[in-house]
C-alpha cells in the first residue's frame, strides 16, 4: 500500500505522535472512525484493518501524507464527501512554497550538481510532493462529484500552479522515472478545461488548453493530439472570440483568429496522421471539414482529403467527398470526373450513390455543355425508383427539365429541339407537382415556359417564386420584369424594377437598375436612360472604394469582383450603343474605349464596335470588328447577324454568305427575331416575295414576344 517511488524513507518534520494519536486522531477529526463497525465500507474488513496497521507502524508518514492516504482510500470506496473532509485538513496553501521547492531541487539534472551539493533534509521527497499533488487531483475529482464544479477547477488549477512554478520551462523527460508526478500533472492538465467547460467558463476553458501546449509537459503523442483536437473544437463551436495571449503572438500585431488558430492545430493533427505519430481519428478530420468550409478554403480540404490513408474513406465515398470539395471551390469540371468514376461499370457492385448522382445532375445544370451529363445522372436516379423516395425523385425530374432545357438551347437539330423542350416542360411539372414549395422548381418551370414563349404561365411562376422568397429574389425580379417586357408592358416592369432595386442590394441591385436603364431605352427615353447609368456607375464606384476602405476586414470574394467588374463593362457597352443609335460617335468611342480597358476580349464590346462603324457606313471596318467577336466567341449570334446584315447592304456576291450566316444564327437562336427579318430582305432582294412575307411575318411574331434582353 505504501509504496515509495524514490527509495528514500519519509520521517517526520515534528515531534513523531504515538500511532494512535496519528491515525485514529485524523478519522475522528473528519468525522469518522476507524472501528470496522463505523465504516460501512465496500473494502473487506481484513483490508481496512491492515491499511489501519499500516499507517500505525509506518512512522515515516507525516501528518498531511497520512490524510492523503486515507482520503484516497475514501475516494476508491466512493464516499466523496468523507474524502473531501479528509483532504480538507492538509494544509495545502503552507504546503505549496516548500511542494515548489522540493520538485525544483530534486527534478534538477544530475550532471548540473556538484559533489558538494547536498539536498537537505527538510526538503520534501519527490514521493511526498507526488502523493500531495494526488490528494489535490482527488480532492478536485471528489469537489466535481459533488457537484461543486467551480471548486474543484480552483484545486486542479493549483496542481498547474505549483508545478510550473518548479519547472517554468517545462518537464524534462527523465522526470517519470523517479515518481507519480508527471502522471498527476498530466491528468490536472486534463481534467481542468472539462471542468471549466462544464459550467460554461468557455474562456477559462481555452486558456487552459493552450497552457498545456505552450510548454513542452511530456505529454505523450496520443494525449497531446487529444489536448489540441479539444482546443480546436471549443474555437470552432464554443461561439466565443478569445485572442492569443502575448506570448503566443509570434505573427506581431496581425495574429489568427479563433477560426484560424483551430485551422492551424487541426492541420498539425492531419500531419500527424499523415507520418504515423498518432492514430486515425474521424473527429479530427470532421473539424477540419467543417472549419476549411466555412472559411471557404474548399481546395485545401480536398488536397487534405486525398492525403488519407487508403481504407479510410471507401473509394466511392472520398471520390464523393473530393467531388462536393471541387464543385464548392468552382472547379465543376473536377467534381464532374470524379463523379462519373461514382457511377462507372468498376462500381457496379456497389449500391448506387443517390446523393452523388444528384449532385452530378446539379453540377451538371449549371453549364449547358454539360447538360447531356446531367440527364444521364438524372435517369440513372429516376431509374432506382424501387429504391429510393419520393424526394429524391422529385430532385431529379427538377435536374432533369432544367438540364433537357439547356441541352434545347444548344441543340443544333430542330426536331430534337423540340422533343427536348417537351421533356424538359414535362420534368419540370411532375417536379412541381410533388414539391410544390420548392423555389428552384418554381423559377426554373418559369424560365422555361418564357423560353418557350408561354409568357402567362411564365408570369403566374415567376410571380409564385418571388412571393417565396421575397427577400432575396433579385433574379427572380429580373425574370418577371422580362417577361413583362415580352408581353410589351414595359411600365409593369420599370415599376416592378423601381421596387425591387430599392430592396435589393449589391449585385442583385446593379443587375436590377442595368436592366431599368434597358427598359428606358425600349421605350424610346435615353436621357432616362443614361441617367440611370450614371446612377449605377456611382454605386458600384462606391462599393469599390467602401471595400478599399475596409481592407482590413473582410474583404469580397473574387466571384464577387469578376462579377462588379463584368456589370461596369457591360454598363460602358450600353452607353455606347445608347450613343451609337443617336448618332453621338466620340461619345461612343469614349465608352467602348472604357469597356475594353476592363476586358479587352469581350464579343460585346467588339460586337459594339463594329455597331459603331456600321453606323458611319464604314462596312469594311465593321466586319473586322464583327470578326474580331467571332474569333473570341464563335457562336456569339449578335455578330453573326450583324455580319449578315452588312454583307446584305455590300450587296451583289455577298447574299448567299450573308444567308449562311443567317441561317448558323437561327440554328444557334431559332427566335431571333432580326435574323428572320434579314432572311426577308434577302428573298425580296433575289424576287422571292411569297417567302420574303413568310419570313417578316416570322420576325414580326416573334419581335411581338421578344424580351428586352434574353431571358438566359
């Protein structure tokens, strides 16, 4: 019972007391006894007596290292109010200079004491100070039984105290040879932020973390792991902002935020892992999910992802997992690969992944090129219907209409044109159908129905999306306002606009107030309209120089720039058309030099240009510009139509290209009402005037229903 780690005997510092006045003293002073009969322990009789006997003959134990002793037999038997009366009367406080002292001059190395060096006697032995620190650690545990959880957090922290008070510089390693110190310091280091996070000392809690980090303690590599993944889950979760203390901040005045710092810590794990020091923990890695997403550090989770062991992750799952990592961080075309590998003939055995095929038929629908990939991913989930529900299905047919209408967009064959928009109409319905509350499904089924030119059932959805999500429908306003456009109400769309851009704000708000200054221009109003651009062109300066303000903060995402970037050209595009069409050249030019400052490789702004020399009848110099649109995006329709139009007006040789031309522009745009209209000019120039009036009838229709500017 009574071992002696150190081999050294212990004697007493006063006058020895008889053995009775030593044992049974202390029993009675805690209000016990040390009769069997008073016990009522869960000890065997003949064990309680021989511990009695024990303490009686062992007069190298003092005082307080008796009741450490019979506080510790109390603590294992479970009476933790008996053990906490028991360690109440060691005198801890006048203990701790002389507990310093003695772990000072006895941790102290060998090799650094000369012969002459001679501990004295009145220093503790390292046992005596260890069995002391226990009776502290038990005392603490007893006070947390009882629910006295603030209490027992003060007991612990003094074990911290008194211990790095002897070794300010940490633990060298050969201190566990000797005694149970470095266990009880390890075990206080422990136990004192759970105790701190029990009643809610956050603060406390995280302090407590990052003092056992910050020195080197011994800690082994498992707990010193278990120390720093619990720092980093209370910054990541416990909702409170704490900074480093000063001698943490070795980054000068810019230090990390809690974010960053669990970032930190949790990288070190995985690095960890990744060498073998310590083992796999799924908790490590699902922080570190967790902070690197809502930091928006997408590309360094997957990196993190594909670093894991083999085994971990099932093949299917981590190609799942990179898959949602490189679809958040924009790479699409990453997320697709991976995705399809999900769902390849080398993964036949397993069960479908419904989860990844839906999140192929997404990704997949918001990029016409790859809408034939998300019909395939949609099917595959409708065809499993045995085997999922309801929801899910209903999620497909959604991915399913709006990739169909994307892959009719880009169809180069009318008849499968039209069989597309059937189905996509089709999906799109069985999808609202079975998920009448969903907003996506509204505003898709209303895009579509506009597309087609079914413009009433376009307006009651889109008038159903924007009532769904009136706060944050800037899109879908655009789309209502367009489509009122189409049906020529350009005053219902400007006052709905007017509303709209008031509520909005940011980009929503720039593409609501662009569209306002087209629809002036529709209508014949250009002084409106320039003012209207003049007013946007401030507000996104304002924006700009608010964010260069804020530099220090948070600052705009780069999707966010791109897009403030591409709204100020396309506003300088505007104003030279506006200027173009009223016959103010240098005005143009100004503005067509702005555009092209922004991005010099934009159709639009050399579409605009050739507009312009068209304008001054210098046709030669416009189809340079117009070709110069079709070299950097050959489908671009408004310079197909456009070069069409001025072959048309050089006349002579130049008709059947200007056909062809016409011809590719309705293959691309079937409604492009201006490519119907030059197919007239040139039958009733070649005398086919039957078909020149089929043609301007076509146009005319279709101009009736035109929006102001397409719908997608």
């Amino acid at each position: 019972m009574l071992c002696a780690c150190s081999g050294e005997q212990f004697k007493f510092e006063d006058a020895p007391q008889s053995p009775e006045s030593l044992a049974t003293r202390d029993f009675s002073a805690s209000g016990l006894s040390s009769r069997t009969g008073d016990w009522e322990s869960k000890l065997e009789d003949v064990q309680v007596d021989e511990v009695e006997s024990t303490l009686k003959e062992a007069l190298s134990l003092n005082y307080e290292e008796a009741r450490a002793l019979l506080g510790r037999l109390e603590y294992q038997r479970g009476n933790f109010d008996a053990a906490l009366q028991v360690f109440q009367g060691i005198d801890i406080k006048g203990l701790t200079p002389r507990m310093t002292t003695a772990i000072v001059e006895r941790t102290r190395l060998r090799k650094s004491r000369s012969k002459a060096d001679i501990i004295p006697p009145s220093v503790m032995s390292m046992h005596s100070v260890s069995l002391l620190l226990e009776a502290i650690f038990l005392k603490a545990k007893s006070l947390e039984e009882l629910g006295h959880i603030k209490e027992a957090a003060k007991e612990c922290k003094l074990i911290l105290d008194v211990v790095e008070a002897a070794l300010p510089n940490g633990m060298h390693e050969g201190i566990a040879e000797d005694c149970k110190l470095q266990e009880m310091f390890h075990r206080a280091l422990e136990l004192l932020p759970n105790l701190w996070i029990k009643i809610g000392y956050l603060n406390e809690a995280i302090t407590a973390y990052r003092r056992a980090l910050i020195k080197p303690w011994n800690l082994d590599s498992q707990r010193l792991a278990s120390v720093q993944k619990n720092l980093a889950a209370i910054l990541l979760y416990g909702g409170v902002e704490t900074s480093l203390p000063p001698p943490l901040r070795v980054w000068g005045l810019t230090t990390p935020n809690c974010i960053e710092e669990a970032i930190l810590l949790l990288l070190a794990l995985m690095q960890k892992v990744a060498f073998g020091e310590i083992k796999w923990d799924a908790e490590i890695m699902d922080h570190l999910n967790f902070a690197l997403s809502v930091s928006g550090h997408f590309e360094l989770l997957a990196a993190h992802v594909e670093q894991v062991s083999p085994g971990i992750y099932e093949r299917a799952d981590r190609w799942y997992f990179l898959a949602l990592c490189y679809a958040a961080a924009g790479q699409n075309e990453v997320a697709l690969n991976l995705l399809k590998k999900v769902s390849s003939q080398s993964e036949a055995k397993r069960e479908p992944d419904i989860l990844a095929l839906l999140l192929g038929a997404y990704i997949s629908s918001q990029d016409p090129k790859h809408a034939h990939d998300g019909i395939t991913f949609a099917r595959y989930v409708i065809d499993l219907e045995d085997e999922m529900n309801g929801h899910f299905k209903a999620q497909a047919h959604k991915f399913l209409g709006i990739c169909y209408g994307n892959a009719a967009r880009i169809s180069i064959s009318d008849s499968e044109r039209a069989l597309f928009q059937k189905e996509s109409l089709s999906s799109l319905n069985y999808a609202a159908f079975n998920m009448k509350e969903d907003p996506e499904v509204m505003f898709n089924l209303s895009l579509e129905n506009a597309v087609q030119r079914n413009l009433d059932l376009a307006f009651d959805n889109a008038m159903k999306y924007s009532s769904v999500v009136a706060e944050n429908s800037g899109r879908g306003w655009k789309l209502l306002a367009l489509i009122l456009s189409a049906d020529r109400r350009f005053k219902d769309a400007e006052t709905i606009l007017e509303f709209a851009s008031d509520e909005a704000s940011g980009s929503d708000q720039f593409e609501l107030l662009r569209l306002k200054a087209v629809l002036q221009i529709a209508q014949e109003r250009p002084k409106q309209a320039i003012e209207t651009y003049s007013i946007l062109l401030s507000q996104i300066q304002a924006q700009r120089e608010a964010q260069s303000n804020n530099s220090g903060h948070a600052k705009s995402s780069h999707t966010e720039n791109i897009a403030e970037r591409n709204m100020e050209m396309a506003v300088w595009q505007d104003l030279a058309t506006v200027y173009t069409k009223f016959g103010s050249w240098p005005d143009a030019e100004i503005c067509l030099n702005k555009a092209k400052s922004i991005e010099f490789y934009s159709p639009k702004s050399w579409h605009t240009t050739g507009l312009l020399f068209e304008a001054q009848s210098l046709y030669k110099e416009a189809l340079v510009s117009f070709s110069v649109s079709l070299s950097i995006e050959p489908d671009y329709v408004p310079s197909i139509v456009s070069t069409a139009a001025v072959l048309i007006k050089l006349g002579g040789q130049s008709l059947p290209v200007a056909r062809s031309f016409l011809m590719n522009a309705l293959r691309l745009d079937p409604t492009n009402h201006d490519a119907w209209m030059n197919l007239g000019l040139i039958a009733k120039m070649e005398g086919s005037l039957q078909l020149a009036a089929d043609y301007f009838q076509a146009a005319y229709e279709l101009k009736l229903s035109a929006p102001v500017e397409a719908f997608t």
